[in-house]
C-alpha cells in the first residue's frame, strides 16, 4: 500500500427539497437551479478543490465561498439584502460540538461542515417536511433551518444534565472521584460550551430592526426573531450549567479537604492513645543506676511494664469514646 499525505474526510453532499434527500449530483444541482426550485444543500467534508468546484456551480459570489470554507471562526450572524450567512453549531458524532457555516441566497440554502454530524438526518427530514411551505421567503426558511440545528444541543444539555446528576450523587454517598478524571471531565463539557459565548449578542445585533432590511419579509422577520430567543434562551441554560460545573468542582474540593480532615483527626488520636506509653517507655528506659538497681523485679516488671502501659492506652480509649472523637460517624447527604 502506497503512503503519503493524509486524505481529506470522505466527501458527501445533499440536496434537500420537497421531494426528500437526495446525494447531490452535478447534474441534479443544475436540475435543482433551473427548476427554480428552493433548496437546501448540505455539504460535508470533501476537499477545498470539490467544495469550491460545489459552491462555483450554485454561483456564489467568490467571498461567500471563501468564508464559508474557513473553518475555526467564531459565532457570528449578518443578516443583508438577498443574502445571509451565520456561523452556529451542532451535535456531532460522539457529541462534539461541530462548527457550521450557512450562507442562504433567494433560491437555496446551503451549509458546510467539516465533519459528519449524527443528528443531520433528522434536521433534514424536518426541513424536507416544511420546505413547500417556504419557498416564497428565502429569510423564513433560514430561520427555521438555524432553530432546526440549534435544537440539536437539546440532547448535549440532557446528557450534561444526567452526568452532572450522577456526579453529584457519588460525591455526596459515594468514593471520591480521581482527580485527573474529574477535572478532565470539566474541561472537556467546559470546552464545549466555550463556542457559544457572546454569540446570543451576535444574533441579537444581527436582528435588530431586521423587519426594514430590503426584501425582508414578516414571516422571515418573525422566524429570525424566535431564533434570537431560542438562542437567548440556550445561552441562559448554558450559564447555569456552568454554575453548575463550578458547584461541582467545589464539593470536589470541599468533599477532600473533609476526607483529608477526618484523616487527620484518626491520626491524632491514635498519636494521643499511644503518647503515655511512648512517655513511660522513655522514662523507665533511662540508665540511672538508682532505676536499675531497684526496679527490676518481674513484679515490677509487670506493674510498670504491662499494667500501667495498657492501663493508660484504655483510659485514653473511654475518654475518646465518650467525647466522641474516637470514630467519625458519618453524615447522610454530606460528602465524604
């Protein structure tokens, strides 16, 4: 087998009208174009060479196609006379948050992704469902488009939900986590999240007096507005999922600084159990000749050697016991 460069995602892209989906052909693009029929096309993966060659045959003017194929950028929403592009996101594949860029001209929509995304087959049967209904406003249709793939974060946020549930019960009657775990696992829904910041202002900017922009219509007007409330609502659930993460965090570490505590309680106390013993032991080991000469009988022996060791050791256990300071109970709904 031959080796050299790494090859690009495997290229797939779809057209999306009335009729269904459909693998997007050279010569049902320009089928699609002709027709005058509104679409959607939905590219991902591929090549720069085979989008740009995509995007040429839906004559795109040359800055759309080059934005839309500059992947890492940030969230952003410009709303112009006949045309609109937004940068937004969906769930991926193994729920990673996957970048989209979505440029709508008056006859199509058309998206890229650099990657496969699994909840993409639903958002285009849901579209394919209310695309006849749309065709006579371009700006209607994109935003029903954007609420469809905003909708897809649902399921992010329920899962965040479940693992931040279960999280907080192990802490609160279970083990302690690995810290390295813990703490990767708050970076990566951390990281996740991060895209979305300052994008409800960016949305919201967008929209602003957007009913005057030319060719604006008010069913368009109307959707582009509930998306900047979709989003503004998202974002607030973000925030407090981020209070969250970092209530989480701080149980984690209130949850050590008590284990580490109780630790040190049990060691202090079996220090104080054995401190007169570890006294008589030093006083009785002294060479006095006085000591030697007259303490050296096996009565003495067991007296002072037996006796009073073990005598002090369970005085300090009764008074430990009844202080309660001997074991630590522990407490229901308080973490260990």
């Amino acid at each position: 087998m031959k080796t050299g460069s790494p090859q690009p995602a495997p290229y797939f892209a779809a057209i999306i009208d009335a009729a269904g989906t459909r693998a997007a052909t050279s010569a049902d693009l320009r089928e699609s174009i002709v027709a005058k029929r509104f679409f959607w096309l939905d590219v991902s993966g591929g090549s720069e060479a085979e989008r740009t060659d995509l995007l040429n045959q839906l004559g795109l003017q040359a800055d759309d196609t080059s934005w839309a194929q500059r992947f890492g950028q940030a969230g952003r929403m410009l709303v112009e006379q006949r045309r609109l592009r937004a940068v937004t996101w969906l769930v991926g594949h193994k729920k990673d948050i996957v970048e989209v860029h979505l440029v709508a001209y008056a006859q199509f929509i058309v998206t890229l992704r650099n990657g496969e995304s699994d909840g993409m087959e639903e958002v285009r049967r849901r579209f394919s469902a209310r695309i006849g209904y749309l065709e006579q406003s371009h700006y209607q249709a994109t935003g029903i488009l954007l609420q469809l793939l905003l909708s897809t974060l649902e399921l992010a946020i329920v899962e965040l939900d479940s693992e931040l549930a279960d999280i907080q019960n192990r802490l609160s009657s279970g083990p302690l986590f690995e810290k390295s775990a813990l703490v990767t696992w708050h970076d990566r829904w951390h990281s996740r999240w991060t895209h979305f910041e300052r994008y409800r202002s960016v949305v919201r900017s967008a929209v602003v007096g957007i009913e005057v922009v030319p060719g604006m219509d008010t069913r368009g007007a109307a959707e582009l507005n509930d998306y900047a409330d979709q989003v503004d609502d998202i974002e607030h659930r973000l925030q407090e999922r981020n209070r969250s993460l970092a209530n989480v965090m701080r149980d984690y570490a209130a949850s050590v600084a008590e284990y580490q505590s109780k630790q040190i309680s049990r060691l202090t106390v079996v220090s104080v159990i054995f401190l007169p013993m570890t006294f008589l032991a030093g006083l009785f080991g002294m060479n006095f000749n006085w000591m030697i000469n007259h303490i050296g009988s096996e009565s003495a022996f067991i007296v002072l050697g037996l006796a009073v060791p073990a005598f002090s050791a369970l005085a300090s256990l009764a008074v430990f016991q009844r202080q309660g300071l001997l074991f630590v109970k522990k407490r229901r709904g308080r973490p260990l």
